[in-house]
C-alpha cells in the first residue's frame, strides 16, 4: 500500500511539474510572439511610413523600357522612398513590399528555425494581415499603348541661354526682313522698350544659311526700319559664334582691333566693320550683364520646357560663375526640379579651376553636380569658324580657326586633370578633334607611365569629353575610340547642317562627319551621350531621337530625299534611347545612380502616350508627334500625372 502511495505522489509530482513547465513554456511562446510581434512591428514601421511614397507602375503589354540590358522590358516597376525597389511583373513585384521578408532574412542568417516559424505565424495573423495592408503600395495601370523609358538627359545644352532666347527667337526666319519684322514685335509688345531707346535689345536664332543670300547680314540691316533706328540691338546667331549688331552698338564700341586671337571682326571691301562678330570678337561688343530677376525668368522658362518633354537631368555645358551661385542656391532651398550637371567655364587662358565650387549631389536633393569643366577649341561650322585640315570647300581663303592655341589648351587640361576636374572640349572640325585627341593622347600616356594603369582605365577614372566631336578625319575616328574619350554629339546637329555641310567640307570629308553610328561602334565600352545644344537646337529630346534614327528633317527630307542622309551613320531606337540615357549618365559619372530602371537606382522616368520603341505602332514619320504624360524626378511628379 505504502508503495502505491509514493507511486501516486510521484505521478502527481510529475503531473504538476508537467504542468508548471507547460505553462512557463507557453509563457516563453507567448513573451516570443509577443517580442516577435512588436519587432515585426517596429520593422515595419519605416514601410508603413514610406506607403505613402511608394506604389507600382504597371503596363500590361509590357511597354517599360529599362535600358537594363539583363531586363530590357518589364510589365511593372515598384517605387519606395524615390528610388526603383524593383521591376518584373506584379506579383514579383509587389512581394518586395512585404515586410517580413527581411525579419525572414534576419532569422534565415542566424539559422533560428523556431523564430522562423514564429514570424510566419506573425505574418499571417490579424496583427501581420495589417501591416502587409498599410504598406501596400497602390498599383496603376498606364494607358493601353503607352511606355515608360528611364528619364531622359540632354547631355549638352545651355538652360540659362534657353530662357534668354525664348524672349526674343529668331530660329525659323526666312530673311533679314524676318528678323526685322520679329523685332518691330518685340519693341511693340515691350512698353518699357518702345519708349526707351537706350534698352538693350538681345535675341538669338538667326542663320544666313537659311537666307536666300547665304550671306552674313549687316548692321545696316537693324537700322533701317524707323522703329529701329537708333536702337542697341545684338543678336547672337543659332549656333552661338556669332553677334550681329546694329550701328548704334558700333558706335558704342568706338575703335576696333585689326584682328582678334581666335575671332572674327567681319568687314567690307573698303575694311570697315560690318556688324557681325566671330568667336572671341564678340567679346568686344560690352552688353550689359543679365540681373538675378532675368536669370530666375531665363531659368522658369527652360525649366517648364524642359520637364514637359520628359528632361529629368541636363548638363549644361558652360556654366559662367554667376550662373554656378544661382544654381547652387537654388539647389540648396530645394528649387531644382531636375538634375543639373555643370561644366563650368571662366573665359581665360590662364588656370581657373582653383575659383571654381565642386559640387557632388549638392543640395537639399542632391541634384547639382559639378565636377566637371568646358574649355573651346574652335567655333562652328555654319559661321565658317570650325577649325579644318583643310580650307573651306566652299571658301578656300580660309580653313577655320582655333580659339586658343593647342599648347594653352595643354597646359590648360593638364592642370585641370592633376586637381580631379573632368574636362569637356567643344571641337567642331577636323583639326580642332586632332588637336585636341593629340593633347588628351599625350597626357594619358604620361599618366599611364607614372601609375602603371593602362589608357582605358585612365579614361574611365577621368571620363575625358569631346563635346560635338563633329568632324573627323578617319584615323581620328579610330583614334579616339581607341583611347575611350567621349563623343558627346548632338543628333539634331546633323539634320540642321545638312543642308549646306557637304557644301562647306566636301563629298571625301563630309563621310568623317557626324558619324554617330561609327563613334558608338568604336567606343570600347559603347557609350555615346545624346545631347541638344539648346537654345541652337529644340529643347525637345524627342528631335533629337528623331534625328538619329532617321536622319531627316522634322518635315521628313533631308538632301537625299526622305529615305535619309547618310544612313550608315544612323542609330538603331535602341542605341538611341541608351545615348539619352544610361550613356548620358556615364559623362556625368552618375552611371550607378541613374540612367536605367533598376532596383536601387533613382526612380527618374518618362511615361510617354505612344511607344517610341515598337517601329509598328510609331514609325519613323509619328516620332515627333509623342507627347510626354508624366515625368518623374526621385519618385515624384514634377510634370503630369500617373
């Protein structure tokens, strides 16, 4: 009997024991879940916030273009706190967005079965259903036949020149009479120009190629309408390198130089000033400078162009001193609604790097740059001024001229590279592009031999440009391929000049230039930046994806008829798309960050109304007629809607 009892106890014993560790285990499940629960939570707290911030973009015929080649086309794209979570289709997509896949992770690392376990059973408890609700993301569906490509760069043009332009334009016209008509409409519609005469008067977009005459026009010219008599007019020609003037801006300027190191002053047969100013002779003419309000105007102007056609980054390729301290502060008050990349100039021959601000993701937003600098070799091929071999076909007393001498642009170039500066060069024709391929040959070398590095791998650290890079005898087109510099160019550049080009160079030379397709086949690392040049050409980037791959007019001719002109050099859609984007990038060192939709880089994008690159659905000839549905900067809305 004694022994049945200590049996029963000891049973007992056990039953209670049993029963205090169930219970303390329960208690440690529960305290689990519970720290679980409230980990899950805090994790997710920073999701919960970013909900608003984020959401999923998606085309169900697949019409996102990345310009990832890995992922060239993807039906959705996931956006979180201004950057790509990630593209692919939906449901891929949307479970990035589900929290608990990096509390997941976590306990995945640490080998943590049961806090496995518990997370799942987090997850799909009310607590879990509730915080996958409030992180969602809300999912759009663009419009049928509509696309997204990357957001598009032009990687040479001039935003506060734009504006300028935009108040007096001049592109289009026909005659000198043209001019003189636009200008009677300014002075009209201007009071406090009609009734002050001692106001400058300032437009841009003349180009005598477009004339009948072919021929520079005079001062004489702004002066002979009586409501222009008398009147301080300068007007800078469409490419930049030139300023024609008016009497009263002659007899302003008094007594002129013979000649002009790396200018022309324009004259008659009896020696006296025309009234047309070349390259570094327009300096002689003394406007006075724009005010702040003008800038902020000027840059209003380009800006609102600019993001209506889907521009989410610009370099602007000579950015003066004044116009460096309005875009920095700009940036710093948040007001760029894109991204600015610099290449600053100080119009001297002697070192001026040390005077300059570098700036790296400046800014409240980080989207000012400016590590880079512009320098000028030559001047433009319409105003005779690109430095050739050879002389003119079409003027054989002259062969162009060179702004600066090589050797001061060497000296220039190797200092500015010994202080980390990326140097961009202007060069237009062909001795302008030898000179300056000469000079950036010379100086890899030396710094190959100092560093042992090999000439691509200077090349990609220094990321050395050729801006325009228009003409090219053939063993430079070689060339600089060979030594991995840039060919910054601008497509619209081509359609433009094609009309007189092969009348200035040549039929032999005129097959070194603009010969796009060429430059992008022999760049080792296939890299082609597209710019515009504006104001000299449309801020529209469109025209100059147009003009590259058709290699027309935007009425669809061209000197060989409507099939192109010299279509060996064209583009493929796809080259194109890459030059005003992910290549682009690249010049301005921002590869890694933007330039293609993919998980990580910045969420900068374009949705378009058509799809540029089905040639089906947009042929060559509907190009033009793209309109732009939003346009996104860092996640956000800055032109159009979703």
């Amino acid at each position: 009997m004694e022994k049945d009892k200590n049996q029963k106890r000891r049973t007992q014993e056990e039953v209670v024991r049993s029963q205090i560790h169930a219970r303390s285990a329960w208690r440690k499940t529960y305290l689990r879940l519970f720290l679980l629960g409230y980990g899950a939570y805090k994790l997710c707290a920073p999701w919960v916030q970013s909900a608003s911030t984020s959401y999923i973009l998606c085309s169900s015929e697949g019409r996102i273009y990345t310009v990832d080649e890995h992922k060239p086309t993807a039906e959705c794209i996931g956006v979180q706190n201004g950057r790509v979570l990630g593209v692919g289709e939906l449901d891929d997509v949307s479970e990035l967005y589900n929290p608990f896949n990096d509390l997941s992770a976590v306990f995945q690392l640490q080998a943590d079965s049961m806090a496995l376990r518990t997370v799942r059973a987090v997850e799909t408890s009310p607590v879990g259903s509730w915080i996958k609700r409030a992180v969602s993301p809300k999912v759009t569906n663009i419009k049928p036949g509509s696309s997204i490509v990357p957001g598009l760069t032009d990687a040479h043009a001039h935003i506060i020149e734009n504006g300028y332009m935009l108040q007096l334009p001049l592109m289009g016209c026909q005659s000198v009479q043209e001019v003189v008509d636009r200008i009677k409409a300014y002075i009209l519609s201007h009071p406090d120009v009609h009734n002050d005469k001692s106001k400058w008067i300032g437009g841009m977009g003349w180009d005598q190629t477009k004339w009948e005459s072919k021929q520079f026009p005079t001062a004489a010219d702004l002066d002979k309408d009586p409501l222009l008599h008398g009147r301080l007019i300068a007007l800078n020609r469409v490419d930049g390198h030139a300023r024609w003037v008016s009497p009263a801006v002659l007899e302003k300027m008094g007594e002129l130089p013979e000649e002009v190191d790396g200018g022309l002053i324009v004259r008659d047969a009896d020696g006296k000033p025309t009234g047309v100013f070349v390259d570094n002779a327009m300096e002689l003419i003394n406007m006075p400078p724009w005010s702040e309000e003008q800038v902020q105007e000027f840059f209003e102007l380009t800006m609102k162009q600019a993001l209506s056609y889907g521009l989410t980054s610009i370099h602007d390729a000579d950015t003066k001193l004044d116009h460096i301290h309005f875009f920095k502060k700009m940036a710093e008050q948040g007001n760029l609604p894109n991204r600015i990349y610099m290449l600053g100039n100080i119009p001297s021959d002697e070192y001026w790097g040390n005077q300059l601000p570098r700036m790296i993701n400046h800014g409240k937003d980080g989207r000012l740059n400016l590590r880079g600098i512009k320098l000028y070799a030559d001047g433009a091929l319409g105003s005779w001024g690109a430095a050739l071999l050879e002389p003119y076909s079409d003027d054989p007393e002259t062969s162009g001229m060179m702004l600066s001498s090589p050797a001061t642009i060497e000296k220039l170039v190797r200092q500015f590279w010994k202080d980390g500066w990326q140097t961009a060069i202007h060069c237009i024709g062909d001795r302008a592009n030898r000179e300056i391929l000469n000079i950036y040959e010379k100086l890899l070398n030396e710094n190959a031999t100092l560093t042992g590095s090999d000439i691509l791998s200077l090349t990609d650290a220094k990321r050395p440009r050729i801006e325009h890079a228009q003409i090219f005898e053939k063993s430079d087109l070689e060339r600089i391929g060979k030594l991995g510099v840039i060919a910054s160019v601008q497509p619209t550049h081509a359609t433009s000049d094609m009309w007189y080009a092969e009348t200035r160079l040549g039929s032999e030379r005129i097959k070194g230039a603009y010969a796009y397709q060429t430059l992008l086949k022999v760049s080792p690392r296939g890299v082609l930046p597209l710019g515009s040049d504006f104001p000299i050409e449309g801020v529209n980037p469109l025209l100059g994806f147009y003009a590259s791959t058709a290699r027309l007019s935007p009425d669809g001719n061209s000197p060989h008829g409507p099939k192109g002109w010299y279509m060996n050099e064209a583009l493929s859609r796809t080259q194109a798309l890459k030059g005003m984007t992910l290549d682009a990038a690249y010049a301005a060192f921002a590869e890694n960050e933007i330039g293609s939709l993919v998980k990580g880089k910045k969420a900068d994008f374009v949705i378009l109304d058509r799809d540029i690159m089905d040639e089906e659905q947009t042929p060559l000839s509907k190009i033009l007629d793209t309109k732009v549905l939003a346009t996104v900067v860092d996640g956000a809305v800055v032109y159009g809607s979703l």
